[in-house]
C-alpha cells in the first residue's frame, strides 16, 4: 500500500514537473511567449503598457 501511494505520488510529481518545465521554456524561447496552455486553449498574450490603460473600461 505505502510503495503503491509512493509510485504514483512519484509518477504525478513527475509529470506536473516536466509540464511545468516544458511551458517555461516555451515562455523562454517563444517570440509571442505563448506557453502550453496558451497554446492549448488558442489564447495569447498581449502587451499593454498600464500607463495608457483606461481604467473605466476594465470593469
């Protein structure tokens, strides 16, 4: 029981963090710094400089 719980505490840990390193270097490496689940859900990232933002149309 406890090697079972062991093995597939291991296993998820593992596969959260080569997804977590797969999206970081995606983020990295990528000139739209789109990450996987960016790239997954077809959104994108979009630059905009807060100074110029009119705050009455975020709401």
């Amino acid at each position: 029981m406890v090697l079972r719980v062991f093995i597939v505490s291991l296993m998820c840990g593992l596969t959260i963090g080569i997804v977590a390193i797969i999206s970081f270097f995606m983020v990295v490496f990528r000139q739209d710094k789109r990450s996987l689940h960016d790239s997954m859900s077809a959104t994108y990232v979009k630059r905009v400089d807060p100074t110029k933002v009119d705050s009455s149309k975020l709401i």
